[in-house]
C-alpha cells in the first residue's frame, strides 16, 4: 500500500470541488436537504400536487443550501478579520512593551 492508496479522494459535486475541504460546503449542503425535505413535505401536505411539491423541494434545496453558504462565509470572513485584528495587536504589543509608546504605561505628572 503506497503513501497515495492511503489518501482519501474527498466526495466531489459533479467532478468540480472536493467538498470536503471547501468550508462551509458540507454544512450548506446537509441545510439544503433539509430545507428541501421540509418545504416539498408542507407543499404536499398543503395541496397534494406530487409534482409541483418536487418542485418546490428542488427551489427549496438551492434556497437553504445558498442562505447557509452565504451565512456562513460571512460569518468565516467576520472571524478572519477580528483574528487579524487581534493578531496585530498582539505584534504591537510586543513591539512596544517597554518603549515611551506604550499606551499601558500611564505617564505621572503629566496634566
């Protein structure tokens, strides 16, 4: 068994993506079967139109599964930034720790 025989190919939608490493797509995609299940099986309990319930399934497949990616790489693209902020700080902080820069040093006798 070689090192390449080990490796997990990852599940890929229509020979494009590799789903497993993309963020947030697993996630969107599992919402968007659900949100499918659920609007096709209120439609149908609604009006009893087989075709018409598949088809509000599929728009309801593509709606959740695009509201849940968007959400949640907004919300990887708000956490990225905060980090970077934090991240910066941090390197400020250590570059002037000690100095008369420092804005945690409160300077006596100045009005």
């Amino acid at each position: 068994m070689t090192e390449e025989d080990g490796k997990s190919q990852g599940m890929k939608v229509m020979g494009i993506h590799d789903i497993q490493n993309t963020p947030c797509a697993r996630e969107s995609i599992l919402h968007g079967a659900g949100g499918s299940l659920v609007a096709g099986l209120v439609h149908f309990l609604a009006t009893s139109r087989v075709k018409r319930s598949f088809d509000v399934g599929v728009a309801g497949f593509m709606l959740t599964t695009l509201g849940s990616w968007f959400y949640c790489r907004y919300n990887n693209a708000k956490l990225r930034v905060q980090q970077r902020m934090i991240q910066d700080g941090i390197k400020n902080k250590v570059i002037y720790e000690g100095t008369n820069l420092d804005p945690t040093q409160k300077k006596s006798g100045d009005l």
